[in-house]
C-alpha cells in the first residue's frame, strides 16, 4: 500500500507515520509527503527518510478547486492508495474528496462527535471535562464528522493548560495514527455505514479510563 | 452530609450509593429516598437498607411545578445537604434548581457533551465512537449541561448492542457515582464557572484509554 501525507507544518504525526513504515510496523510505503507551506519542518521530516517531497503552495492556485485538482494529480503520478492529512490546515473540497472516496484518514485532537473543529483542546478545557482524547477518522464532507477507526482517551487535570493536555493527546495521536494506518494496510477496516468494523481484533471490554481523582 | 436520591426505576446506583454510605466509602448518609413512580425496585432498595422511602407519584400533581415544590418540602424535611439523581426520570424545573442550587448530581452514560439526553448509548453506537463512557454532574438548568465532576472512559466493541455497552458503562457508573459524592461529602469539589476542581487528587497523566484494536 503506498501512502500519501498532506501535511503544514511540524509533522510529528508525519514523523510517527514515516518511523511506523521504517519499522514496517506499517505494512506500507509512503510514497508522497505534500505541503502546501514552504519551509516547514514536514518537508525535513520527508526529505530525512528519502520520500518524495512536494511543494504546492495554496496561494499559487487561483481557487481551492484548481489547488484540489493539483493535489489530486500529484497524488495519482506517486500512485497513492491511501491519503493521511497530518496537520493539514487547508479543508478539502469535493475534487479531492471524490477521487479518493473513503480513502482519507485524518487525526483530531478529541473524542469525537465532542469539540470539532479550530482549537479543539481549548474547547475540551472550556467545557470542563474530565476525559479528553483523539480520534482517527475517514475523511468526508463534513468537518470531522467521518466514521471513526481509532479513539484514545486520556484524563485532563486540573493543573492542565491547553499546552500540557495537548501534549498528552500527542502521544496518544502518535500511537493511534500508525496503527490505524497498519490496520487499513492489513485490509482488516470495514467500513459499514457512521460504523467501521475492524476484523480480527480482539475485544479487550475490561479495559476503562477514569478521571485522575476517581481512585488516588 | 446528608444525602436525598431521587430515582424512578430500578435504582442500581441507588444501590450504590447506599452501599458506599453504607461501607463508609461514602461519608455521608441517604436521607430520604424519593421515587415518582409506585412500586419500583427503588423503593424496596431504600427499605431494604431501613432509609426513608417516599412516594410522590408525580400524575397526583396538577403541574410540575406543584411537584416540584412537594419535592423540595421533601427534601427539606429530611434536611437534605445534597441531592442525587439516580435513573429518575422527570425534568427538574427551576423551583427546586434553585432550592438545591448547584447541590444536585446527575450521572448520565456517556462522555458528555457528547450524546446528551435519551437513549445516550443508542446514540453512541449511532455516532461509530470507538470509546464511550460515563459523566457525573453538577445538574442545571439545561439537559446534561452542568459541570462534570468525575468521567469514565470504556471501549466499544464492534459486536457491541445497546444492552452490552450499556451493562460496560453501567459498571463504571457505580464506581463513578459513590466517588463524586464522597468527594462531595469530603469538601474536596470546587465549581469555578464550567470547570470543576478537585482539590487533593493525585494526577495520574500517564492512564490512558484505547479503542480495543489499537493493541492486539
């Protein structure tokens, strides 16, 4: 399977997918890092593991469709089967969309249907509460609003800043990212209506997360 | 502290709670147990562990808020501290939000925002999470709203039906429910706007929650 990432600046989600590969942990190749701003530290990140890096800088094209266009052909020269948005910050339109139907992953920092959307670690801070997470989702129409493949919860404490529990989540991010793009690589997601299927895992229901104060 | 449970069912975290004041995990003690519908397993819980029972079949009065204001009087006879919703199964109105301002607990079965009102477990199934949960909180005057105090996170399985994953949830809800209050009882909660603090809990950052599949 041959990957292709789109991504805007640091990366470490591109990193961690690039690292899952190395270690074929991920059965798969990336096969094209894409950014669309120039300098960031996602470009080192792809050029540091020899895969090809391209520059489309939005602002060249004269509408997102034309900038859509683009991305979809480079996507289709490097033969890409499955599209990972890592800290892409441009929203996709139907071009895309279309031609890689079912077939774009993105990660969000929240349990999701919670705090879609800008600034979601915020959000989950101004609620108050207590369990935050990350999702890894197929990517369509609406804004995260896709089927969900992976969620990971982690407790919020009380001394949190939006930097500190973003920080937790990243971890999370980097331990789900991969293995859900492992499991697609294994053909082993389904996906069934809002529901995804994963076949052959094995049910671990005893497994729970509290807040930090339940039990001390 | 004295405890008032408002319940209109079965009553399992009636039970928990009186287990918990019970065992003294709990500091505290029910006071009065009030149920709105006739003959319910709630009421025999609240006989069986020799606690006030009383009925107030909600039908008998000609408004909500003459139900309310019966309820309140109830309340205040048995010098109720705290007010606990256990499964009961009427809205509260404004007359007994505001006698019992931000001294009543609500447990709802999922990770709130998420999934608010009925049939919260349907709609999580509904909605494909990966990881669902349950929410204790400060109740006010919208549906599943207030300040969460304590949540708790479970996987979902995909062979999951409303009745496995509310069974799943309703485990950590009697962990959940008895822990808020004896925090409650222990002066250890403190409301600050939407954000709720729990002062002496030991941070326990690294605990974490994964949909089943991430490790298998």
């Amino acid at each position: 399977m041959r990957i292709g990432i789109l991504a805007s600046g640091t990366g470490s989600n591109l990193q961690a997918i690039l690292d899952g590969c190395a270690s074929r942990s991920i059965p798969a190749e990336v096969a094209v890092v894409i950014c669309n701003i120039p300098g960031v530290k996602a470009l080192q990140r792809a050029e540091s593991a020899r895969v090809p890096a391209v520059l489309l800088p939005h602002q060249k094209f004269p509408n997102r469709e034309e900038f859509d266009r683009e991305l979809v052909l480079t996507l289709q020269e490097h033969r890409v089967d499955l599209v990972c948005l890592a800290g892409f910050m441009r929203l996709l339109g139907p071009v895309l969309l279309r031609a890689f139907h079912n077939r774009i992953l993105n990660i969000h920092p929240s349990l999701l249907p919670a705090f879609p959307g800008l600034h979601a670690v915020r959000q989950a801070l101004t609620a108050g509460v207590r369990v935050a997470g990350c999702t890894v989702h197929v990517v369509d129409e609406g804004t995260d609003t896709g089927p969900i493949l992976i969620q990971a919860a982690v407790p919020v404490l009380d001394s949190d800043t939006e930097e500190t529990l973003a920080a937790r989540i990243l971890v999370q991010e980097h331990r789900c990212y991969p293995r859900a793009i492992a499991l697609w690589a294994e053909g082993r997601v389904q996906i069934e209506g809002r529901r995804v299927r994963i076949t052959g895992a094995g049910p671990r229901p005893d497994h729970t997360l509290s807040s930090p104060e339940l039990t001390d």
